[in-house]
C-alpha cells in the first residue's frame, strides 16, 4: 500500500450563499436589514443588468430593469457598467458607475456615483465628476462613505487606472466637489516589481495575437475605520497595505506632493482585490494568490482566517447584520485576456461567507 503524502491545509467554516451561472459579478453588499445586493461590470460578458438584487434566491434588476438599460439620451439616470455596490447602514445604497465597458476611455458624462433610496427603491440623488476628476484613464472600482464630517458626508473612491494616474477621489456629498488626491502616489500605483502568482502562474496579459505584457493595476482596496478618521487602502498588484488620515485627504492646503508624508505603511497583507472594516477596527482584506482571507487586527496582529481551494479570486468583501463576512469569488484570473484569449473560468462563480461575530464599522 502506497503511503499518503502530505497535502497542503485548507480551514476555514465557508457557506455558499449564491451561485452566478451567467454573467461574472465583481461587487456585493448586504443592508442593515439583510438585503444583498451584486453587481455586474461589463468585461465581455453578456450582463442583463449591472445591479441585482438577491431576491427568494433569484436575481432581480435593481432598482429596475429600465435602470439598468443605458440609455444615451439619459446618461445621468441610466446604469452603464457598474463596479462596486455600497449600503451604507441607514437605508441608502450607493452604486458606482465607471461608464467604462471593457476598460475603454470613460462614457463622457457617465461616471458616476448614484444613491438609491432602499425604502422606496428608487434614485434620490446623482453625482457626476468633472474632466479634471475623471481622467481619460480613469476607471472608478471602489467607494467608502462617512456621514460624519462634513453638512451631508463624504466619498472616498479610488481610481484603479491600468494606463494612468492612481488615486483617491474625495466627493463632497452636500454639494458634489470631487478632487483627486495622491494622484500618480507611489502608495496609489502598481507595485512594479510586483508579478502575481495565482495557481501557481504568473498573471500577465496575454493576447490573442500572442502578445504579453505585465498585469498593472493602481489603488483598488479600500477601507474606512470605525471612526472614519483612517482609509486603508492598496493597489490591486500590490501586496502592500497603506492608511491615510481622511481629514488630510479633505484638506486641499495640503499639496498633492505633501500629501504622500501622510500616508503610513502598514506592511505587506498579501495581494488584494477587497477589503473592508469590521465596528472593532479589524480589517478584512482578500489575498488571490494563495486562496485566501486575512484580517488586520487593531493590535496590529495578521491572521489567514479561511485558506480554501474555492476561493478563487476573493473580490469584493461586505459585513452583515448576522455578523457574516461575505465574499464574491469570480475566477478573474482565468478570465480570457490573461490566456490568450481563452476563457478558462468555470461556471457558477460564488458568493460565499464566513462567521466573524463582528458588526460592520458604521458610516454615522
């Protein structure tokens, strides 16, 4: 009888919630009351909606379907692609437009970050971007809110450019200024010695015609303290973690180029696609190369809590009121423009959870 080699460790208690067997979901967020909520980008696949709701096990267009039918003719209220889904814990949804399908030059006049009232479903209010705001370059990926400061709150969304500048946007919710800061940043862009590994092969753009080139994305992860006093935040191909005060994020007497003696270095937390902050000052951040979920203690303690062959590309993160971590798992790495064209992503993509008897770090 042939002796049993060692294997590797996989733990962590993981539930699947839903399974995606059509379109590829990059975003999920759950509401205070328990409602979950995905979105679709457009990268190729056929999305019939952007935004869903999870619904008796069903998606369903939200807020509806004509929503999520662009219509050039009303580009403000109309979904083009969106990337991230926010609820912010007291009956509002935020939803991030890139206007950008496939990573093309941004829709003019359609990035955008739209709130949705969860009571009645409905569009309350539309923020647009200027020119200086939304470069050519620009593709909008995550967005963290605080009602705390300011007369109605405060944005903060990061630009994950694969041809331009990083950053972070500021948006005044009271009356829409945005500003880009730690623009071109080291802190906001590629790491660039940085080659991912995911199943064990580098990651790299790898053309139909046979062409590669390095796999380059700026600021992605994003997280917001308890507080709101702190964003963390990470370039996508990057394994390093950095933090910023928000107030001199707001604070526009500071110089861009000073900005940068703000920003603190956390240390190396894997690379992420999510991350987000539990009520106690934990941070959850995904770690795609190793199949793995890891969260940053207050203490400054790091721990792997779920290392599981299933998650494939941990993407967005969101808490909820059961004190679940959720997680969208899409196999981004098999996606075709990484393999010559070839799409070797298995259907269903999931959304997965973990128990981590914690709250979601509130927005007021």
């Amino acid at each position: 009888m042939k002796p049993m080699l060692p294997m590797e460790r996989y733990f962590g208690k993981l539930e699947l919630v839903y399974s995606f067997y059509e379109a590829m979901p990059t975003g999920v967020t759950v509401s205070e009351t328990g409602r979950i909520f995905i979105c679709f980008p457009k990268w190729g696949d056929v999305v019939k909606f952007t935004v869903a709701e999870i619904v008796e096990g069903q998606l369903q267009p939200y807020p509806s379907y004509e929503t999520n039918l662009f219509d050039p003719g009303n580009i403000t209220m109309s979904f083009i692609s969106v990337q991230s889904v926010v609820a912010d814990g007291r009956g509002t949804l935020w939803v991030l437009d890139t206007a950008a399908p496939n990573f093309s030059e941004p829709i003019k006049g359609g990035a955008k970050l739209v709130a949705i009232d969860l009571k009645s479903n409905t569009i309350k209010k539309v923020y647009n971007f200027s020119e200086n705001v939304v470069l050519p370059t620009t593709y909008l990926n995550d967005v963290r809110i605080d009602f705390r400061v300011g007369k109605a709150g405060y944005a903060y969304i990061t630009d994950s450019s694969s041809k331009g500048p990083g950053a972070i946007i500021v948006l005044d919710l009271e009356n829409g200024n945005s500003f880009r800061r730690l623009n071109g940043a080291i802190s906001t862009s590629p790491d660039p010695y940085f080659i991912p590994k995911v199943e064990g092969q580098m990651l790299m753009n790898r053309n139909k015609d046979g062409s590669t080139s390095p796999f380059r994305l700026a600021s992605d992860s994003l997280a917001i303290s308890p507080d709101g006093k702190i964003v963390y935040f990470s370039p996508l191909t990057s394994r390093h973690l950095f933090s910023i005060s928000t107030e001199s994020l707001r604070d526009k007497t500071i110089s861009d180029l000073d900005l940068s003696y703000y920003v603190g270095y956390l240390g190396e937390k894997g690379a992420s696609d999510g991350m987000i902050t539990d009520a106690e000052g934990t941070v959850y951040t995904g770690d795609y190369e190793n199949n793995s979920i890891r969260k940053l203690s207050p203490n400054g303690i790091m721990e792997t809590i779920a290392h599981d062959p299933r998650i494939l590309w941990p993407d967005t993160f969101s808490i909820g009121p059961d004190r679940y971590l959720y997680v969208i798992v899409n196999q981004l790495h098999r996606q075709p423009r990484f393999h010559y064209g070839k799409d070797l992503r298995q259907k269903p993509y999931s959304l997965l959870r973990i128990k981590i008897d914690q709250f979601p770090a509130p927005t007021f």
